[in-house]
C-alpha cells in the first residue's frame, strides 16, 4: 500500500517541482537571484564569479590595468634610456615601438596570469574534494583577490 501511494505522488511532486522553477526563474528575472540562491550565498556568489571571470577573460581582448605599464616601466627603466613621461611622450621611434610592444604583451600576459588565478582560487573554493580548511584560505585568498583588482574588471 505504501509503494502505491509512494507512486501516486511523484506526478504531484514532479508537478509542485516544476512550479517552483518556474517561481525562481521569475524571482531571477525580477530581481537577480532567486530563494535557493539565497540558501548558500557564498557558494552562489562564487559560482557566479567563476563564470563571470570566465566570461570576462573571453570577452576582454585588449585590456589590462595601467598600474602594471609603471611595473613593467620601473623594471626596464635603465634599458629603455628615459623617464616614464619622456616614454609616454615620444614619438613612434622604432626602439620606442619596440618597447611598448613588449610592455603590451608583458602587462597583457601578467592581466590574463592574474584573472586565472583568481578562477583557479575560486574554482578551489568550490572543489568538494578538497578539505573545509583549504576549501576556505582559497576563497579568502580569491575574495582579496577580486576586491584588488575589480575596479580594473570592465570591457
């Protein structure tokens, strides 16, 4: 008798299933995020993030913070021959083209080494196999992470 009842209750439930997600899908709509969203906001927040990194990183073809030009200028300044304004300021001279080529390819590689990072230290923060402990020094190492560098986090 149990079994019979147990089975005349799964198209309810199946039914009842189907108009929650319905329910969250317009709870996101509206505003972002739905109920179950809210049941485990860090891991939420987390998972969105990874994806947005992700997203972001595909998406973001040219850019890079300009703090790391005066890194990749304070590190070559002596074979470069000139102040960083006198380099900002002079003319498309073949070593000057050089140069800037190399610092776009540099701060370029060192923007994208840095967006990884912070998706490998979030996707640590979600991987269950790892323990709590290490699950949570990833995502505060991957929270200060992204609150440095967020401001540089547009298209």
């Amino acid at each position: 008798m149990a079994e019979i009842l147990r089975q005349l209750k799964k198209p309810f439930k199946w039914i009842r299933d189907k108009f929650r997600q319905i329910k969250w899908c317009v709870q996101r709509a509206k505003r972002g995020f739905s109920d179950p969203d809210l049941w485990d906001l860090g891991d939420t927040t987390v998972a969105l993030i990874i994806k947005m990194l992700t997203e972001f990183q595909k998406n973001n073809t040219e850019g890079y913070p300009l703090c790391f030009e005066v890194e990749f200028f304070e590190e070559f300044k002596d074979e470069i021959g000139c102040d960083y304004e006198e380099f900002r300021r002079v003319p498309e001279t073949p070593p000057m083209k050089a140069w800037r080529e190399l610092e776009y390819k540099e701060c370029r590689k060192k923007w994208l080494g840095t967006i990884d990072e912070m998706i490998a230290l979030f996707s640590e923060a979600q991987d269950e196999n790892l323990s709590w402990d290490h699950r949570l020094e990833s995502c505060e190492r991957a929270f200060s992470q992204f609150g440095k560098w967020a401001q540089y986090l547009w298209l």
